[in-house]
C-alpha cells in the first residue's frame, strides 16, 4: 500500500537535510515514509554525488577565522563558485568548521575529517559530502591552523584573503585599546601585502643564495661593472639584498600608515609608548585558491559544443 507522502513530511525532511524539495520527496517515496530511511538515503546519495563531483576544480570559497580565548582558528574551504562561497548556508558551514577545529583539536585535515561536526552525530568528511549534494559543487577543505597566544587577525574581501598574528609581550598591557591599535594595524599590513617571511632571519639560506646569484649576474650584465673584481660584485649584491628583504619581510617593509618608517620602527615605537616590549612572533596568512589552478573556459569551444560542430 502506498504512503501519502505529505508537503509536510518533505518540508520537514528539508529542515533536518538541507536537500532540496524533490530529492527529499523522493526519497520519502522510497523510504515509505520512514523519515530516518529516508534521511539515510539521502546521505548515501551525497556520497555519490561527492564522488562524482571529487575531480572538478574548487579554487572560490572562504578563508574564515574564529576565536576562543587564546586560540584562534583559520580555514580555507573551497568551492567552485564564488557564488556559493557567499551563500548564508555555506558561510554558516565554514564557521561549524572552524567551531569543531577550535573543539576537537585535530591535527591536520585527515584528523579533522573524522572529527564530530559541531553539534551533530556526523563527521566532518560524511558532512562535507552532504553539503557537495545539498549544493550541487564540489567542496574540499583545503588547509587549517590554530594559532594560541594573543593575536590578532584580519579577513579581507569577505574571506578572500585572511591573516593572523601573533605577539609577545612583556610589560604591556595587551586588553588595552592602544595594543589592540597597534595589533590590528600589524594584521592590515599582512593583509595589504602577499608576504612571505617575518623578517630577514628567517628566510631559508636556500632562498638568499638563490637570490643573490641572480643578483649577482644582474650586476655582471652591466656594462659598467664589466672590470669589477668578484669581491666588489659580491658586496654589491649583499646590498641589493636590502631589497629583497623590503619587498618579502614583514619587519623590513615600510609601514603602510607611515612609510617614513619600517614595520620593526613602528613596533618598537608602540612597545616603547606601552611601557614594555612588543615582539612579532610570526603570522598565518591564507589567500583563497593561492596555487590552485583555475579552470580557463574556451569561448570558440563552449560555442563550437553549442552548435553541434
């Protein structure tokens, strides 16, 4: 005997799955009405779905960040769109994320996987593959960290880059309004430039000898330096090295509020108006989809499948 299948019970089955009216009715049908059958139906499909869906690029999305006392987490989730990536139901999704990093403490995405999604019965991975069905894209968890200590963070583009720093501090009072200034300012600076490194110190010598045997040849190639011994060449390139440093190197680059000074001036000013000191002791910065690489759609193609040629 066939089971009325009520607006009702698809509303309902909505409500508990995110899915959309004609899945869930369908799966209602199958279920003959049995709602915890039918919800497992629908599970099993999202599985499907993600696993179809797994080989399409997902280079839009969200950095997002979120705070607990001392910790504080970022996430990049991605997705195929950054028409998703603003939708109120996927923004909500991220930030579950980033409430089970902040609870279960994982230690890379594998852990985090098969960590409860906050406030559910269900893993990260089996929630993650909902969504992709629920959503109709693919949808990956891209990277995650956790940062503890006081810090400070910035979002910028609705998550289309995101930057935590972090401080310590002697002798300063770091729940003040001037810190929290100062803090703030450090994380736009991060968030205005794509840097790689905190300071001269910790860029690989890998890097530095890479950089300055190009430099090095860029000096040669002058004309005007075609006499120069090789130990004028060699300090003229460790020189030049000051630019590098500027251009990659937080402390190095120029203030952005006040390029009269360097970001380590700026610290050093603020730490000595405290009373205390202030040290940067590293940052996390995320840019959505950095190395992914996007897929570039062929107009003559997309219009040659149109037509049939």
């Amino acid at each position: 005997m066939a089971v009325n299948i009520s607006a009702q019970m698809v509303g309902d089955l909505k409500k508990k799955t995110g899915a959309g009216l004609m899945d869930c009715k369908k799966a209602l049908v199958e279920a003959e009405g049995d709602v915890e059958a039918a919800i497992k139906l629908l599970r099993e499909r999202g599985v499907a779905v993600a696993a179809k869906k797994a080989d399409r690029i997902a280079a839009e999305g969200l950095v997002a960040i979120m705070k607990d006392g001392d910790k504080t987490a970022m996430v990049e989730v991605n997705s195929e769109t950054d028409f998703v990536a603003k939708n109120a139901t996927f923004v909500e999704f991220v930030n579950g994320i980033l409430r089970t990093i902040l609870s279960c403490n994982p230690k890379d995405i594998a852990e985090l996987n098969a960590c409860k999604f906050d406030g559910t019965e269900y893993t990260v991975e089996a929630t993650v593959k909902d969504k992709i069905f629920t959503i109709g894209e693919n949808i990956t968890l891209r990277r995650f960290v956790v940062v503890e200590g006081t810090t400070s963070t910035y979002v910028h583009g609705n998550g289309v880059t995101g930057v935590i720093v972090k401080f310590v501090t002697d002798g300063v009072d770091t729940n003040g309004a001037d810190f929290a200034e100062f803090a703030k300012n450090i994380a736009l600076q991060l968030g205005a430039y794509p840097t790689q490194y905190l300071d001269p110190a910790s860029v690989p010598a890998s890097v530095i000898a890479e950089e300055t045997a190009i430099i090095k040849e860029q000096i040669k190639n002058d004309p005007k330096n075609a006499s120069k011994p090789e130990p004028i060449i060699e300090k003229m390139a460790t020189g030049k090295l000051g630019k590098f440093y500027e251009a990659n190197c937080l402390t190095e680059q120029a203030y952005v509020k006040d390029d009269s000074m360097k970001v380590s001036g700026y610290v050093a000013q603020t730490a000595k108006a405290l009373g205390g000191s202030i040290k940067i002791a590293g940052f996390e910065r995320y840019e959505r989809g950095e190395g992914i690489e996007k897929k570039v759609d062929n107009l003559d193609e997309e219009v040659a499948k149109m037509l049939g040629k």
